[in-house]
C-alpha cells in the first residue's frame, strides 16, 4: 500500500512541480525523488498521512475559498530554486503569522485632536492678520464651518453631508474674508454719503457683497488654509501620546519586513511629520483622496442605519501595501549587486497579517475587519483628552471642532455597537501595542 501511494505522489510531483517542491494540501514538501534520494528529509509516514488527509480537507478547503482571506498572500518559490539545500527544522506543518500589514488611524490615536485643532485654528487667526484681515479669533473659523454646513444642508442635503473637513475649512476662510472686505467697503461707502452704514440703501448693499465676492484672492485662501494644514502637523508632532515613538522603534525592529501606513478622514499624513513620524510610515491613505468613495460612504451613513460600508478606503490602502509589497520582494529577490538572491523554504510558507490600530469603533474597527485586517482598539485613560467613545455615548459636550449632526452622531452609535464584537485586542496605553500585536500573529 506505502509504494503504491509513494509511486502516485512520485508521479504528482513530476507533473506539478518543476522545482523539487510539491505543494500538497497547502503544504511545502520536497517531491517524492528529492525525498528517497534523502529520507532524512521527510518520512513516508508523514507523507501518507497528508495523502489520506486531503479528500477529507477538500469540502472544506472548497467552503473556505468562498471567504474572502483574512490574511495577506504569501509569495511562491521562485521558479530558479530547482534543487534547494532543505533543513528537517525548515519543514513547516502550519504556515508561521508574520506581520504584513500595520495600519494606523491619526487623530485622537496617535494624539489628541483637541489641542491639535485649537493650535491650528490660531495659526489660521494669524495668517489672516497677517494678509490683512485682522481681528479674527481662532473659534471664528470653527463656527463659519457650523454655519455653511447648516446652510447647505437646508439647500442640498446630499452635498452637505459629503463636503470634507478641507471644503468646509476653505468655504469658511473665503467667507470671513468676504465679510471683512464687505463691512469696509461699507464703512468706506457710509463715510462718503456721510451717513451711517445701517442707512445703506438695499441696492447699495447687494453691489458691495458681489464686490466682496470678486475681490478676495484664491491665492491668499489657499495661503491661509496651508498655514492650518501645516500648523496642524507641527502640532500633531509636539501632542504625540507618549511612548508612540518608542513603540513604532520597537516594532520594527520584531518585524523588520512589515510595511506601516495610515488611514485618516482628514488632511493629516505621517509624512509630513519629519522629526516623529515620517521616518516610520511607508505610506498614507486619506478619505479625501478619493471623492467618489467617500461621497457614497457618506450618502449612505445619512440615509441607512449601520449599513455604510468603509471598505472603499481600506482596500485602496490594501493595493497600495501590494504594490510596495511586490516592489520590496522583487528588490529583495535580486540581491545586493543584481544577483538573484536564494529565498528560504520558511520565508514562502509564511501567512502574512494586516493589523489595523484606531480609537472609532465605527470607522476603525469596523471599516478595517470588513477588508480582512485584525484589529486593536486604542482606548486611553481620560487624560490622554480621547473623544471618539464619548462623542457617542452622551456623556460628554460634543468637542468645539465638531460639525456632525445628532443625526449622524446617531447613526454612528449604532454602527459602533456592530463593532464592538470584532474587536481583536484592546490596549490602555501605548506600551501594550506590541504583545497585543504578537498575541494576534501567535493566534491560530
């Protein structure tokens, strides 16, 4: 019975595998004449054993490939590899978890964003000074934000509520500059009729708004709304969570092939942040790089309870880590000085794993686990000024930055109970991020 199946797998790896391998039942094996020429390697009792097994795997390895993987795909032998040296001990029964993918959220996960915001929006009060519109605070732009987004929804609720953060924070500056620009142009006008502004007849007033329109610079917002975006960043990186940096240096060095990206709703990128964060992220992925997305995600989040989907962004995060993925491989795969370099059996047997690290239930967890990734929630002690879960629960004011509707805060509380039982780890400070990255690969 034992030469008769000996002789079938012999003729099986003849057929299948042109490398001295043979993949059988999702395993790595050394083909049958490899095998008898060293029975060190492999004994025919293992072998059988994996023959008899695999009608048995068939039904459900059939079911299984229905699923989408929840893992990240590992590379094959390369074809040149056609008589390896192989080790017992590089002879792996289960595919060894390594980590592939980890992603972060940026706001309130990283740092805070109250503080971050606050310190953005009194850059925004100086760089409007400084173009000449004095007089400003740093909450005027907040509530100019409240205001435009009220209007538009009361005029076109389906455009309200997709216009990003970036929209709403330009629409506000070209409006407190049209303001300015409107009452001197009235003050100038009043002083020349000498009369009082509230005097103005209707006529007069229109003709200086329409001049108002014209005469505030695109250039001069756009200067403005980057003195806030940069500002932003440079705050993000004094406001880091302390041990963030220590734990991304550590990370690194357990798994020295993982590639880092974030996933973020709004302007802020890792990248931009030179003396913390850049040197650690391998790419960025905004909502607001891609409309379409977006706007259907948000569509549906106004007009649906808990069934707006935010597979969009993650999955474009997930094709750009295979792209980076595949350039690093095929730089690895050449060698130093343009040679092939020789990949070792363990390094094709291993599963590659997508973490995702957030602090929203909704949009972290949820988004993330609908795309494939395991997932660790970031909840902090209060004094790390969090806002996500109590944004939701009503136990705090909503934050001063904050422009979503109750109604939205709403649909939000209920896509967050969906999510709360697929999260994977949960971790109170940042020192807890790398075993609770190590308990998910060591997971079967």
């Amino acid at each position: 019975m034992i030469n008769t199946v000996v002789e079938l797998l012999w003729i099986t790896s003849l057929l299948l595998s042109q490398t001295g391998f043979l993949s059988v039942n999702g395993f790595i094996l050394p083909s049958l004449p490899l095998a008898r020429t060293n029975p060190d390697l492999v004994s025919i009792a293992a072998v059988v054993k994996i023959w008899t097994r695999s009608n048995e795997d068939e039904d459900y390895n059939t079911n299984n490939n229905r699923r989408r993987r929840m893992t990240l795909s590992a590379t094959t032998p390369p074809a040149e590899m056609s008589s390896p040296t192989i080790s017992t001990s590089s002879l792996k029964l289960h595919r060894q978890k390594t980590l592939g993918l980890l992603t972060f959220d940026l706001d309130d996960t990283l740092y805070p964003i109250s503080p971050v915001i606050d310190e953005a929006n009194a850059a925004f009060a100086r760089a409007m000074a400084r173009f000449g519109y004095e007089g400003l605070t740093p909450m005027d732009i907040v509530e100019t934000g409240k205001l435009i987004r009220e209007e538009l929804a009361a005029e076109n609720p389906s455009h309200a509520v997709v216009l990003t953060h970036t929209e709403i924070r330009e629409l506000s500056i070209r409006r407190e500059m049209e303001n300015i620009m409107l009452a001197k142009k009235l003050q100038e006008t009043a002083d020349d009729w000498a009369t009082p502004v509230s005097d103005l007849a209707s006529i007069v007033v229109a003709n200086a708004k329409k001049w108002a329109r014209t005469a505030v610079s695109p250039s001069i917002v756009k200067a403005v709304l980057t003195a806030w975006e940069m500002e932003r960043h440079h705050a993000a990186e004094r406001h880091l969570y302390p041990e963030v940096l220590d734990v991304l240096s550590q990370i690194k060095e357990e798994h020295p092939d993982v590639i880092i990206g974030a996933v973020t709703d709004g302007r802020a990128n890792p990248m931009f942040m030179t003396f913390t964060l850049a040197p650690f992220f391998d790419f960025c992925m905004s909502w607001e790089d891609d409309q379409g997305g977006r706007s259907k995600f948000f569509t549906e989040l106004s007009s649906v309870e808990g069934n707006a989907e935010l597979s969009w962004i993650y999955n474009a995060a997930y094709e750009k880590y295979e792209q980076l993925r595949s350039a690093k491989d095929a730089i690895e795969a050449e060698g130093p000085h343009g040679k092939a370099s020789s990949t070792s059996l363990d390094s094709t047997s291993e599963e590659r794993v997508w973490i995702h690290v957030g602090d929203d239930l909704a949009y972290d967890v949820g988004g993330s686990a609908l795309c494939g990734a395991k997932t660790i929630l970031v909840e902090l002690a209060d004094k790390y000024k969090q806002t996500a879960r109590h944004r939701f629960d009503g136990s705090s004011p909503q934050p001063t930055w904050s422009t979503s509707s109750w109604e939205e805060l709403e649909k939000r509380r209920v896509m967050n109970e969906a999510a709360l039982p697929i999260v994977d780890q949960k971790i109170a400070f940042y020192g807890q991020l790398p075993e609770a990255i190590n308990t998910i690969l060591e997971k079967d």
